[in-house]
C-alpha cells in the first residue's frame, strides 16, 4: 500500500492541479469530478484504442495460432519462426496491448491520489502535519471518524469547520482552503461525505452506490454488445457483468458518497466513450483497415523481391 500512495501521490500531486483548478472553477465537487473525468479518459484514450486493436487483431488471428501452434507441438523452433511469419504478415505485435494496459492503471493511481488524498495532493500538507492532525482529532472528546481507512483525508475535511481552530498545525491559507474544500462536498443538499452504511434513508447517500452499479453494469453490457462479443460465456464468467458492479456496490457502500459520485461519473464518460469507439473503430471499420494495411504490406513485399528475367 505505501508503495501504491508513493506513486499515488507523485502522480496525484500533478493531477491535483487540475482537479483543484476546476473545484475553485465550480466551487462543488460533482462538476469538478466530471470535467476531471473527461479530462483523464481523454489522456487514456488512445492507450485504450490500441489496448481495442490489439485484442480485434488477436482475435483474428487466433484460428491461424492454434493451427499453427497444433502443427508444430513437438517443433518449438519451427513453432516460433512460424508464428513470427503469420504476426509479420498480419501486422499483430504479440506485446502491443501490454503498455497500454498498464499505462491507464499508473493514470488511476494518480486519480486516487487526487481525489482520495486531497490534503496530500491539493494542498500539499506535509505528512507530518497530516499525523499531528490526526493525532489531535482522536485525543478530542466527542469527534469521531475513521482516521485509519483510507479515506482518512475526507474524514478529516468532513469535520474540519468544527475542529479548524484546534488544528494549529495548519497556516491560515491551508485551512481558508479547505474550509472552502468542505462547502463544495455538499451538492444540491446531498451530503457527500456521508457513508450510505452509516446513514439514514432520507439523507439519499445510497443513490450514489445504486447509480454506480447501474452506470457500471450498463457500461460493460454495451461495450460487450458493440463489440461483436456478447455471445454466451462459458461457466461463471457468464455472471462476470453482474458481480464486478456487486463488488462495487459493497465498496461504495462503506465509502464516503464522493467515491460513488467519482464511479458514476467515470462510467458515464466510458460508456460514452465506448459508444464513440464502436461507431468509428468499431470490429468491422478496423477489419477494414487492417486488411488494407496487410495487402499494402504484401505488395511492398512482392515489389522489392527479386525479379529474375526469362531469357
């Protein structure tokens, strides 16, 4: 964990910038998030596009590699030189879709660290101030927080205009902006900070984890649908698209509401991104590229082979 907030918070330092940019913008949290959200899918998105390419071309050629992998079972030299003959020829690099892949989970540590450690990456408390904090709030009678989870931050800032005078450790500026940081978690009277768990029913916490799932769920049944692979899925994986949106449903459950306002907007934007990808990359608009790409490839091939006159 410390090695994931290290990356975290050096990635979430940068992005913090521009998340505190449009928080000062809007003065709330849900349209900062969103603009955010755009603006970080917008960066992965062409990472995502090769990530599409990659698994559409290996799927292609994925009869091709089983014959040939069949063949050639007892012959691993002769395996290996085949296979790299069929990837030149049809353009697929084996390696391709591992950077991309890993490329937006670096950009999600960023985020984590920009949404979930604000005090860290917004304002730039050091950690030693951020300890002291933590240390006076639980020698306080009558506060009461999870100062040991990992949204200890948003703990804090939850209950800071009532502790803001005793939390000498922090300058005049740094606490003027997070007093500030505070007002713009309460939208339209919905209380962000709130965990849905922990809340009554009126307080409306548990719209965000329901809104999550949904936008989740919807999100993954369209990306399968336009891509050509929604036919049935051997054994459990076939409940794959209705336990990942479970599994965050229980996580936003015992969450402050602004992780389920951050995995709504999120799926909103991808599902409008999946959308946006299926109408101009969708599996048929890049067959259609790749197969002219491969008969370029072929006909510079045959033009510089060696041309031997009849006599």
């Amino acid at each position: 964990m410390n090695l994931f907030n290290t990356i975290g918070d050096a990635l979430g330092t940068i992005l913090g910038f521009i998340l505190w940019f449009f928080f000062d913008l809007f003065d709330s949290f849900v349209p900062a998030v969103f603009i955010f959200v755009v603006i970080i899918k917008a960066i992965s998105f062409p990472f995502e596009l090769k990530t599409r390419k990659a698994m559409l071309k290996n799927a292609k050629i994925s009869a091709k590699t089983q014959e040939i992998q069949k063949k050639y079972a007892n012959n691993r030299q002769k395996l290996n030189e085949e296979l790299a003959k069929l990837y030149e020829r049809e353009g697929f690099n084996p390696m391709g879709g591992c950077l991309p892949q890993l490329l937006p989970m670096l950009v999600f540590t960023g985020v984590y660290g920009a949404v979930f450690r604000p005090l860290t990456n917004l304002f730039h408390i050091s950690a030693e101030a951020l300890s002291s904090a933590i240390d006076t709030l639980k020698a306080m009678p009558g506060i009461s927080g999870n100062f040991n989870s990992v949204y200890s931050q948003l703990e804090l800032i939850k209950i800071f205009p009532q502790v803001s005078d005793k939390l000498t450790m922090f300058t005049p500026e740094q606490i003027s902006d997070i007093l500030d940081f505070n007002r713009g978690f309460n939208f339209f009277g919905l209380d962000l900070f709130a965990v849905p768990m922990s809340s009554t029913f009126s307080t409306l916490a548990w719209i965000w984890p329901v809104l999550s799932a949904v936008t989740m769920f919807e999100s993954m049944i369209i990306s399968q649908k336009m891509s050509g692979t929604t036919q049935q899925a051997p054994g459990c994986a076939k409940f794959i698209p209705f336990m990942i949106p479970l599994i965050f449903v229980s996580i936003t459950l015992y969450a402050p509401a602004a992780l389920g306002v951050y995995y709504t907007m999120f799926n909103l934007i991808s599902l409008i991104q999946t959308v946006i990808m299926a109408k101009f990359f969708g599996p048929k608009a890049l067959e259609a590229k790749e197969e002219a790409a491969r008969i370029a490839r072929l006909e510079l091939t045959e033009a510089n082979e060696p041309r031997f006159e009849e006599k």
